[in-house]
C-alpha cells in the first residue's frame, strides 16, 4: 500500500538537485538495441554503497498487484510422450508473467502458481518531477509477433509508456526464454528534453509471500530470495550497468522513498539484511538522457539457488534479444508459439465467423495454452491473477484463481477440443486423477468418486466443498473425448473403470464425506455446492451436468461391458422428471406473465428442493439471502445446452423472459446492455439477483476491501453472452430458422458482443462494470474489465466455443446421446 500512496501525488514540486552523473550518448535510436559501450560516462561520481542494513523492516504490509492484466505470457512447450520432459536438447521453462498498467506484474516461476515478483516498473525522475511508469503515463499494448490481419502469433508485448506531459517515452518488449528459467524485457528510454533519469524498481514477493523476502545489491546485480533453505532466488541483470543501486524496505527505506524525498537516490542500502526479512524492493539508477534515447536488455533469472539465477539471466543477455526472441516465436531450431497456432487446423475457418477477423480467437488460443502448468501436465488453472489483487494481502501465500477447479477445467479442455488441439484435452483428462478424492486422499473418511472443489496444481487440497457439476464434467469430457476418437475404446475403458465409474456412481447415492472442515453427507441431486460456490441444494445448472454425465456414463459402461450402464441410464431419467417438482416455481411475483397468467420458471437454486416455498437462500459475498423465488439465474440454460430440454421449452422461455427483463431494480436485475465499437447494442448478463461478488456502490471498494458489505454489487460476466449465444443457436436450430442472414445475426449479436469486453490486449474479463454505483478508483466505463480476474480461462474457452458453435452450426458441448436416451 505504501507505493499506492506515494504515487498518488508523484510529481516532484520542487527544483532537484544537480546531478552526480553527467553522460553523453551517441547514436543511439529507439527502435534498435544499444550495445553498453554505447552508453559513453563522461563523468561518474560513484558513490560508496552504504553497507549497513536498510532500515525500516519488515516495511509496509504487502499486496498483489492489480488484477485486471491486459496480458500475460510464457514460453510455448511442447509435450514429450504425453509430459513436460526437460533435457538439455528440450528445455522447459518455467516462467509465467503478467501485464497491467502498463507494467509487469505478478511474474511465477517453478509452478504457475508460486509468484516471485509482484511488479517491476520504471520511476522517472527529471527536473521538477519524479514519475512513476503506472501512475503518471499513458500506457498502450500491442503484439509484437502478428499476421497480416493482426492476429496475434505469440504471447510477446510491446508496451508503450508516454509522459502525460510529453516528456518522455518508455518503450518495453517483454517475454520469457524459451531455453532457461528467465524473463527478457527490451526497454528504450526516450527523453525529450534534458535531464530525464530512469530507475528500475522492483518488488519482489519470492515464493508466493511479500512479507518473507531478503534483498541485497552484488555487484552490477539485484537479488531477492527468502531464509527458507529451498528458497527461489530471482536475480536482476542487464547488458547496461546501472549507476548505483539499492536494497530497502517498501513504504520505508526503500529507492522510492528516497527519490520523492529530493529527487536522488542518495540514501543507499547493500542489503536488507541477511535475516531480517519483509516486503522489500530493489531500485537502480540508469544513465541520464538528455533529449535523446538509447535501449537496455534486462533479464530476470529465477532459480533454486543464486549460482543457477544469475546463470540464466547471464546467459538469455548472452543469447540476446533477437536470438530469444525468435526461439519465442518458433524458429528452425525451435518450436514455438506460431507452431502451436499452426497445429490448429480449424482457426482459420473458425475465423471467418468472428467480427474482428480473430484477433480475439488466436489470442484466446495462446491465453488458453498458456495457463497451464508446466511441472504437471494438464493441470490447467482459472486465471492468472488474484482477484482484487491490490487490496488483497499478500502476507500469507494464496494461489487466488492460479488454481485447478474441475468445473472451468473441463470448460477448457472443451475449448482445446474445439479449436483442434487434441493433445491437451488428453493430457488433462489424465491429470483429473490426480484431484479425484479415492481412498488415498489424505484426510479423508467416506465415500469416494467425487473432485474436489479447489486445488494446487500438483494435487495439494485448498477447498474441499463438494460440487457435483464438477462431479459429472470428468465423465463428460471423457465421453468426448472418446467420441473424437481422442481416447481409444481400450483407454475409454481404463479410465472408467479406474477415474469416471466411481464418479459416476457419487453421482447416483452420494454418501458421507469427511474432509478438513467438511463433515456432510450427501444426497445427490441436492448438492452441497452449486457452480457459483456459495449455496446447498437443488440447481439447474447442476443437475444438468449430473444428468448428462450419466447418460456418458451409461455408454462408457456399456463399452467396458459394466453391468451398472443401466442404472446409471435410469437415475438420468428420474432426475429429468423430477426438474419441475425440486426447481420450478409457480409461486411469487415472477411466477406470472403480462396477462396475469402462472409461467412456471426456473430458481437459481432451491434449498430444499420445494421451489413453490418462502426458503430462503443462504447468506452470501455480504448480501442477505432472499426468497429463492426472487433470484433469478441463467443457469437453466445448461439444461438445453447439454441435450436435457429443448430449447421451446416454455419453462425455458418464460425463464428467459424474467432473465431479459430490464425493468428489474438493480439488485435483481441481470441483464444490462453494452455499446459494441461499431456502435450497435450487445447483451451482458450478471451471475444471477443479489449477487454481492463485486465492488461496494456507495464506497466504490473493492471486493471485501473493508469486510464483506451488503453494499458489494457482482458485476456482469462475458461468458454469459456466450451461454446465452449458444442457446439462441440452439433455438434456431429447434425452430429450423438457422439462415445465412440468422446466422450471421447470432454472430454480430453474441460472437462480437463477446469480443467487445476484450481489454486493449485482448483480455477477457471475469467481470466488466455494468455502471451501477460508484465508479471505484479507477473510474471505470460501461463494459470495461475490472480488477477481478482477467483473463478468465472460462470467458476464453466460451468464446473459442461459441465461435466453433457458429462456424459448425451446432452447438460444440451439445450431448446428443442425451436427448435421445431421455426419450
């Protein structure tokens, strides 16, 4: 919080002092790299490092950095028998990194989950002024590999930084080494007029923590690490020595303090101390432009011990940018992002069904492939950031959306299917296995089969709700594979009989469940929690899972010639038949149309399964619960999605009416509507009424920024207009009214309404500010993301689907095997 507050107000007001360093510069440009004997020192006052302890410890208390990234990025790899292998002739690399304000931010090294770096960004200091790169530019991004139609080739940025008062200009390319454990960032300093001084200033928050972390100053090198004897240790170098560098305490004695104070970074520290540890940050000074420009390669290696850190980082400035560059993106000896794209046969066509010529497609692509983890193969997390990352403590380790949930990794591994990737669909249904809960899972009394809610991406337990959604989405994806021909009938009968039977029959007669705090039994289809994590019992979007994972278990087990395939077949249908009894009202002040006549409708979720009663919902993100018949939820949709109803149900429809109704106070109101770039009119849809999952109205806080309030407002989710675009495909279908001109309304309606939430780097949001209550900190506008979760791996995988959905005319994740055998 310390940096936030000084940031603020960083214009220096008063004249600074003169400069130690004087410099000349010859010949340098902005857009080619500068070798360092380039960067002539006329002059050089080189001051003695003070090698006392910084002062300050432990510094102010640390934070993630914001949430909403505008990219994010790591190295492509490509699998050796199903697997990561690294070898010296296939190195992996282990670096994932993020984008926002115009800044790197959370940089992950080791397991996609373990952050090592909270934010590195750039403090100008000039004459009158000191900046800083996050608060006091305006920031833009774009790709710096693309086609000829602009579509992105691989997850490397160009980011370009001007001075709100047009005196200088930073230009950074960022990417990691496709051959080591290191992240490259070219930077151009620009100056257009005299006395213009650029400091790196990092913060580290090694091993996932900002309170744990040692920092010290070796040499022409910056280096963070813990006490822990297996800590991560990151080192900072670059082909440009700085002028002088120090280590400090954030909020307290750290470069920033020191340069708001007179301008200089004068007091210097060599370390913060060999065991005094806390929230620490590295600052150096570069050489002074005077109205002109030169380039800096900067590489940040990361490690298990401080030897192997400074070699990586040594050695991607030794291979140099051109070279890395070009093993990023895929070159004679490597294979990289642009192969991967180029093993996508269906993009191209896929593409011709988008409104943006798939920009948003290929980047959904390489966004999708990128969050998975690389030490355990198909383990594919839900974001790579940590909600509200900026107001979230960072004292106490916490993976945020840098996780496995089953629910939105099956959502992926749909997306890969459908964009012709089938090795990582395969390689991910495997890894389930490793998050099913068996006899071995420790801990744990009572009936095995079912996943669990939340884990780390090697398996370690978080959250242990039980979800059967993320029960029946194995055996789903199992089918589909199998269906693809991806699984062979031999490997569809292995992992029945080993990973999806036993899913298969929690789904039937649950059981108890006894795991940490969770001490239940379960009787299905009422379920302890429904997708949106929050309420018990009976929930259309569940139950539609629960009912097309038995129907996909009841054909699997006739193929392994399982005496249960009846059973299975049996169970879908009851549940089918009781839908209306357990979650349909025809009571309250929905329950009737226009005409004053009953239009029985779906609830979000009915606790105990009378839909027709005043049960209240539990209590939630701060809001009360309400009277389940007042909460409306999309959720029904999944009902004819996966083949359970068709789409003219008039349950449905009338469902849908109350969702469209525009008319509904805010609290209870989901759907809002959004401006495309082309001016026309896009839906959105919140998760459902009174949903607290978003920043305060009246405060403009963030999530649980100040406590959970009633006042928090969950915002509108993108995916949901492609859950919504899926269902008006489905109900064109049903009605036979699928033309060219329909088509291509669906496609201008739901298709570019989802690419209109995309942020500037063409980043999908969890949530985007729908413009009800205050505009928060960052005064956001209609549409715009917010520092929730962005890029959501779900709101990605939707739009690869819905765009498939539209190029094949059928909806992708449809279960046709499901409306036959409901018959």
């Amino acid at each position: 919080m310390g940096i936030l507050m000084l940031t603020t107000n960083s214009r220096f007001t008063q004249t600074l002092l003169a400069s130690t360093v004087t410099l000349s510069l010859f010949g340098l440009s902005a857009c080619s790299d500068a070798p360092q004997s380039q960067v002539t020192t006329a002059t050089v006052s080189n001051p003695v490092v003070n090698t006392t302890v910084a002062p300050g410890a432990p510094g102010n208390d640390p934070v993630w950095a914001f949430a909403g990234k505008t990219g994010i990025g790591t190295s492509y790899e490509p699998y050796v028998a199903g697997q990561y292998q690294d070898s010296a002739s296939n190195p992996v690399s282990k670096v994932w990194f993020s984008v926002a304000q115009g800044i790197l931010t959370e940089t992950m090294y080791g397991m996609i989950h373990n952050a090592q770096l909270k934010e590195l960004q750039f403090v100008i200091a000039g004459q009158g002024f000191v900046d800083t790169e996050k608060e006091d530019t305006i920031s833009t991004i774009e790709y710096l590999h693309q086609d000829e139609q602009g579509r992105p080739l691989s997850l490397a940025y160009k980011i370009i930084n001007k001075d709100k008062d047009g005196k200088y200009q930073i230009e950074k390319h960022i990417f990691t080494d496709p051959n080591r454990d290191s992240l490259m960032m070219k930077v151009v300093f620009t100056a257009f007029e005299q006395g213009i001084t650029p400091y790196l200033y990092a913060n580290p928050h090694i091993d996932n923590s900002g309170a744990n972390d040692v920092a010290s100053v070796e040499g022409n090198t910056l280096i963070a690490h813990t006490t822990a004897a297996d800590s991560s240790v990151m080192s900072i170098k670059s082909d440009v020595d700085f002028v002088k560098a120090s280590a400090g305490f954030v909020g307290q004695s750290d470069g920033l303090i020191d340069l708001v104070d007179n301008g200089q970074l004068d007091n210097l520290y060599q370390t913060t101390g060999t065991d005094i540890v806390g929230n620490v940050a590295l600052t150096a000074q570069y050489p002074t432009l005077d109205n002109n420009s030169y380039t800096v390669n900067f590489a940040i290696g990361f490690a298990s011990n401080k030897k192997d850190s400074l070699a990586n980082a040594d050695n991607t400035l030794k291979d140099g940018y051109d070279a890395v560059l070009s093993a990023y993106l895929g070159d004679e000896k490597h294979l990289g992002w642009k192969d991967y794209l180029a093993s996508l046969a269906p993009l191209k066509e896929m593409a011709n069904n988008t409104t943006d010529d798939g920009k948003l497609l290929y980047t959904s692509a390489l966004v999708l492939k990128a969050q998975e983890d690389k030490t355990h193969a198909g383990a594919l997390i839900a974001s790579l950031s940590n909600p509200w990352g900026d107001t979230v403590s960072a004292k106490v380790g916490s993976t945020g959306y840098k996780a496995v949930w089953p629910r939105d990794f099956y959502q992926c591994a749909m997306a890969f299917l459908a964009m012709g990737d089938t090795q990582t669909p395969k390689v991910a249904f495997e890894y389930l296995k490793k998050v099913q809960v068996t006899e071995n899972t420790p801990g744990y009394e009572g009936t095995p089969g079912w996943f669990l809610q939340k884990t780390h991406v090697d398996g370690e337990i978080e959250w242990v709700g039980v979800q059967l959604d993320q029960t029946a989405m194995p055996i789903m994806l199992g089918w589909k594979l199998w269906q693809a021909g991806v699984l062979t009938d031999a490997e569809a009968t292995k992992w029945y009989q080993e990973m999806l039977k036993p899913a298969a029959d929690f789904l039937i007669s649950g059981g108890k469940v006894k795991l940490d705090w969770n001490d239940t039994s379960i009787t299905p289809p009422s379920t302890q929690q429904e997708r949106w994590e929050e309420q018990a019992g009976y929930s259309p979007s569940t139950t539609a899972a629960v009912i097309a994972g038995l129907v996909a278990a009841n054909e699997l087990a006739i193929l392994a010639k399982d005496d249960n395939a009846a059973t299975y077949l049996l169970a879908a249908k009851k549940l089918t038949a009781e839908l209306e009894q357990s979650m349909v009202a025809t009571t309250g002040d929905f329950a009737k149309n226009a005409q004053g006549e009953i239009a029985p409708y779906y609830v979000r979720i009915s606790p105990n399964g009378n839909p027709n009663s005043a049960d209240k919902l539990l209590d939630n993100n701060g809001k009360s619960g309400l009277d389940q018949r007042q909460i409306l939820d999309g959720g029904f949709l999944e009902l004819v999605r996966y083949g359970v109803k068709d789409a003219q149900d008039p349950v449905i429809k009338n469902s849908l009416m109350l969702i469209d109704n525009t008319d509904l106070e805010h609290n209870l109101r989901v759907k809002y509507e959004f401006t495309a770039k082309d001016g026309t009119t896009v839906p959105g849809y919140r998760r459902y009424g009174n949903d607290g999952y978003g920043e305060d109205i009246v405060t403009g806080f963030s999530y649980a920024e100040q406590g959970n309030t009633e006042d928090q407002r969950g915002r509108v989710w993108p995916f949901f207009t492609g859950e919504r675009g899926h269902y008006e495909l489905a109900l064109a279908k049903s009605t036979s009214t699928l033309t060219a001109a329909n088509k291509q309304q669906l496609i201008n309606t739901y298709v570019k309404g989802m690419e209109t939430f995309a942020n500037e780097g063409l980043m999908l949001p969890e949530q985007s500010w729908d413009g009800v209550g205050h505009p928060t900190r960052y005064n956001y506008k209609m549409g715009q993301g917010t520092n929730a979760a962005t890029p959501l791996a779900w709101t990605h995988a939707e739009y690869v689907k819905l765009v498939r959905s539209m190029t094949d005319e059928n909806v992708w994740d449809h279960y046709p095997i499901v409306t036959d055998k409901l018959k």
